[in-house]
C-alpha cells in the first residue's frame, strides 16, 4: 500500500544546536529524506546554502517540495552517499561548513509496504533503498550460498540464530523461491527455538535488518563517507551522525577516535617522528539519545545516537 510521503526529524534541536549553522554558510544533508532537518539548517540563520543528497526518489520529491520555500538556497541531489566527494566536485563545492548523515531506513519506506522492508507485510523482499542497489533481498536470498548468509545475519544483525535461521533458508528455497516478507517470517519463526522468541523484539527483526544492510552495503558505504566527509570539511566545520543500530554507531565512534588521535609515536622518543596531528576535536563524548518526550512521541526515536566532531586547523596547515 503506498502511502503518502512523512517524515519526523530525530533529535532536531540537537541537530541544530551540534551543526551550528552560521551565516551564509554551506550545509550538507546527506540522507536528506523528507526534508525536516534541512528545513531546520536553512532557517537557523540568514543566507544559509543546503546540498540535499539521497538515493530515494521519492525522497527528493518530498525534500524537494517542503523546501521550495528557501529557492535556490537548496541544490538536491539523487546519490548515494559515498559518492560525497563526485557530487561536491560536480557542484563546485570544494569545502562545506557541516554535514548531517541520519542513517538508516526511513519511516515513509518502513510503511510503504511494496518497499518490502517490513516484516509487518507480505511485500516483495525488495529492501533497496534506491535504484543504485543492484540486488533485491529476495535476489541475494536465491543466489547466496547458506554460509554466506550465516555470516551476513551474525555480522549485520547480530542474529544469535543466524546459522539455523540460514539453514532453514536454504532447505525452504529448495522446494519454492523465498519472494515475500512473509514467506520469510515464516521461515524465521519455524527456525528459531519457541522459548527464544517469547521476550524481546520480533523474531524477524535482526534478519529483516541484516538483509537490508547487505542490499545497500551499508556499512562500506558509511565508512567511505565518513572519510569524505572530514576531508571536505572546512576548518571549524561540523560533523553530525545519527545512528540507529550498534553497528553504524561503532563505526562513527571508532572513526572519530582514529580521526581524533594524534602522534601515535612510542613515548620513549624525545620527539615526534610520526607527524600525526588530529583531524577533527570530539564534541559528544557520549552518544546523545532522544528524551522520553521525544521516544513517547515517536517511537523509531528510540534507539537513535547523535555524534558530533569539529573540523581543526593546526600550525602545519589544512590539508
């Protein structure tokens, strides 16, 4: 049932407050979706330049009307993300004051059940967040070896399961193609012991999670574009995330300490051979979460973790 585009900001005021939109300065929304964070960043002060990038067309239609208003402040852009770098140099834009990734899938494909990215539904196993994704879930499910499943739902989803889970995969194809949301619930239910699936979340979720991963290469793909991302950056730019699952956060954590840490020369050397100066200054030691006012309004808030770094300029120059 396709249904008609929406999208609630996570964590808007401390997107705002984080990214710290300045005068005249050039913004990117990396996963601009609905447009609701970007219409936060315009308005936060005069004269602000946004670049809105998502690989969902439908997005860029939503983005694209509720930003009319700001007129050519706004370029809007079909891509992927790790394509930051290409789209930047093709627009002419060789530094940026702040880019915002809000990762993960959105509420409107969530509930758009032909998007097939529920487990509530009985949709085609689609799971691609954009035409630039070569495979459908349904299509890996068919081609992939059970092995390489295994490691797709214990790596992506942390599926305790995953090994029995793939397994039932694999005999169920034999007799019928794995298409639809429910064919494989089904399969994850039969596969999973009774007493593990009565606590916790659905017993599809951690699957249905690692199958989306693996369509749109997530997380590769978060890696590349967080290099991009601290590279283009000006001097005193800002780097804000929104992860929604522990594997995206531990990624932007690790990647922030690594982009954070300085000589890495043995202590015993009376001076520094390596020449290692930080990159960008930690903001949020800790991840920051929704309030409870904010997860009881919108429930996908929930899991949501905000970081945030700072772009530095040191004595040896920008590089």
């Amino acid at each position: 049932m396709r249904v008609e585009f929406s999208h609630t900001p996570v964590l808007l005021d401390t997107v705002v407050e984080y990214l710290a939109p300045k005068t005249g300065g050039l913004y990117v929304d990396a996963t601009v979706g609905g447009g609701g964070h970007a219409e936060a960043i315009l308005a936060a002060e005069r004269g602000v330049r946004l670049i809105g990038m998502d690989r969902d067309p439908e997005a860029l239609a939503a983005s694209a009307k509720r930003l009319a208003p700001f007129g050519d402040k706004v370029r809007l852009v079909r891509s992927n993300f790790r394509a930051l770098e290409k789209v930047l140099d093709e627009l002419g834009e060789p530094r940026v004051d702040g880019i915002l990734f809000d990762l993960g899938v959105s509420s409107h494909q969530l509930d758009t059940e032909e998007r097939g990215f529920s487990y509530w539904g009985d949709a085609y196993l689609d799971m691609r967040m954009g035409p630039d994704a070569p495979k459908s879930a349904a299509e890996l499910l068919a081609e992939l070896d059970v092995g390489e499943i295994t490691r797709i739902l214990r790596e992506y989803g942390e599926e305790r399961w995953a090994a029995r889970i793939a397994h039932f995969i694999g005999e169920e194809r034999k007799k019928r193609p794995i298409r639809t949301a429910a064919q494989l619930v089904e399969i994850i239910k039969a596969a999973i012991p009774a007493g593990a699936r009565r606590s916790g979340p659905h017993p599809a979720r951690r699957t249905f999670q690692a199958l989306r991963i693996a369509v749109n290469d997530e997380l590769r793909a978060l890696e590349e574009a967080l290099g991009a991302s601290v590279r283009r950056l000006r001097p005193g730019g800002r780097l804000v995330v929104i992860s929604f699952h522990s594997l995206e956060d531990r990624i932007v954590k690790q990647h922030f300490a690594t982009q954070a840490r300085g000589c890495t020369c043995p202590p015993e050397l009376p001076v520094c051979r390596c020449g290692k100066v930080p990159a960008i200054k930690i903001l949020t030691r800790r991840p920051i979460v929704p309030g409870a006012t904010e997860a009881e309004i919108n429930p996908r808030a929930r899991s949501a973790k905000l970081r945030a770094a700072e772009r530095v300029l040191h004595e040896k120059g920008f590089e």
